[in-house]
C-alpha cells in the first residue's frame, strides 16, 4: 500500500471535507477525490460516508484512522531516530576497556551523557588482547588498553590506530595497618621475598612483563603468590593481608582503596594508557564523539 494515500486519508479524515483536505495538501479536489476512491477499492470497505460536502469516519474508517495514525507516527519516529544515530545524539555506544582502566571512565561517561543524553552504552571489561579482538569482529567500537600489548609490528598489520591517553606509574598497596612501606615510594629491592598480587593479562607485551624485568634487573626474581587482570581483586587481596598488591596508580581513585596505603615503585614503573580503534574501519558519529571528548578531557 502506498504511504501516500495514508497521508492523504488521514488528512480527509482530520479535516472532515475533501476541499480543506486539499488545500492542506496542496493538490487539487478530483485528484484527492479519486485517492480516496481507490484506497476504498483496495481495502473493500468503506471508510468514509458522504453526507453532501461533510465526510463522517465508518467504524471501519475510524479503526484504519487509528492504524494509519500509528504507521506515519512509527515511520516519522524512525527517521528521526537514523537522523538522530547518524548525528551523533541517539543509539548505543560499545565500548571495551582493561579493568584497571575502568577508573578513567565515570568522568569520561559523566562528560558524555551530560552533552549526549540518549546515547546508551555497553562496556566490556576485558584484558588487552581480548579489547583486540572485540575490535577487530567489531563487537565494540573504541577499546581503552594498557601499553604495549603487543609489538609495533603486529599493531601496523592489523591496523589499529593509537592514542597515548596517559602514563602513570606502578605503585605497591598494603593494608592500612601495613609495616612494608611508611613514606610514599618504596625502592624496587625491598618488594624482595615479598608476596606479590600483581595485574595479568594475555598479550606479547604488557606491564606485568615490565615489572618482572626491572625486578630481574635488580638481581632477584619476584615471588608472585597471585596474578590476576582484575585490579580490584587485587586490592581485595592485599586489603586481607594476602599480599603486595602492585597496581596503576590510577587504581587508588578506587573508593575501596581507602583501606590502604600506597607507595610508588623506585625506580618508576610506568604503565602507558591508550584509545584504540580500527584506523580505517568505520567510527559511528557517536564513536567520533566519544573519542573527542576522551582526547580533549585527558590531554
């Protein structure tokens, strides 16, 4: 059935006579007349009785009436939804990041909603390698990870795009009540025969590997009771008296970190985050914002 003569019923039925449903429409009566006419013929039924120059709705009229209302309301409902999707300001935004990067996002999200309200999001927590691989099967838009997590090389080939967000350094925890530390860094030889709860994840290359070189470095090897992607697990641990929790610094805005003391790592451990995204895959309008709202609040 053609939309057309759904506007044009509606339009007879609203204004109650074929001439001010003309001039509303703009087209001629005859023509109008015969739209009428011919949607009738097509449903079998009559819609509308013609007392002289005053239409009256059939009941058969009136239930169309209310259906077609129901159709033009959808239709103009859905495209101002794809117009809304493809500015920017309306649909669901998937977004992945590593669980220690979960702390950059309530401002990030807050900033986002604030300017763009009917944007929905769905976040997955993964390690980095994984954050990859959601990207490339685009189950996800925009991935925020932990540097490096794998080589130059490999990045290139799968032609992902990067932007360094921040760098921070690594720093040990403890419970409150701890003894290990008392000043606000701790030199790299005193974690030694310490148990240590340190962040984990897949990849060729990440800040755990890093950790493990600068403690080599220093002629020992780390005894590592547990590893985990998860950095409040971590906190978890060491807040039970487990162990040496060593984390990004960024986990301390974490409000279970109030049971803890911290001192940064000597020498510094830096952990490097980033944005990261398919370079020429497609970014929606609502991806694009995001991106530059990250950019701008975290430069």
């Amino acid at each position: 059935m053609d939309l057309k003569k759904l506007v044009y019923f509606i339009t007879i039925a609203e204004e109650g006579q074929i001439t001010r449903a003309a001039n509303r429409l703009h087209i001629g009566q005859p023509p109008l007349s015969m739209q009428l006419k011919a949607l009738e013929d097509e449903l079998g039924v009559m819609l509308i009785k013609r007392n002289n120059k005053i239409f009256e709705l059939t009941p058969a009229g009136e239930t169309f009436y209310k259906r077609a209302k129901e159709v033009i309301n959808s239709i103009d409902g859905m495209i101002a939804e794809v117009k809304e999707q493809q500015e920017g300001i309306r649909g669901k935004l998937s977004l992945g990041t590593v669980m220690s990067c979960v702390p950059y996002l309530p401002p990030l999200l807050k900033l986002f909603k604030e300017k763009y309200p009917l944007i929905s999001f769905q976040l997955w927590e993964e390690d980095s390698q994984r954050i990859e691989e959601l990207l490339l099967n685009k189950d996800i838009e925009l991935g925020i990870v932990r540097l490096p997590f794998q080589s130059k090389e490999m990045t290139e080939m799968r032609n992902l795009s990067i932007h360094h967000i921040q760098s921070e350094p690594l720093v040990a925890l403890q419970p409150s009540s701890g003894t290990l530390f008392k000043g606000t860094t701790i030199p790299i030889q005193e974690l030694k025969d310490q148990p240590l709860l340190v962040l984990h994840g897949q990849g060729d290359y990440n800040v755990f590997h890093k950790f493990i070189e600068t403690c080599n470095s220093f002629g020992f090897n780390p005894n590592i009771t547990c590893e985990s992607p998860d950095v409040t697990t971590l906190m978890t641990l060491a807040d039970s008296g487990l162990g040496i929790a060593i984390v990004p610094k960024i986990a301390l805005q974490i409000k279970m970190c109030n049971t803890l003391s911290y001192a940064e790592i000597i020498p510094s451990i830096n952990s490097e985050t980033a944005l990261i995204w398919i370079e020429h895959g497609y970014l929606s309008k609502a991806a694009q914002n995001f991106k530059d709202i990250l950019i701008h609040h975290l430069k």
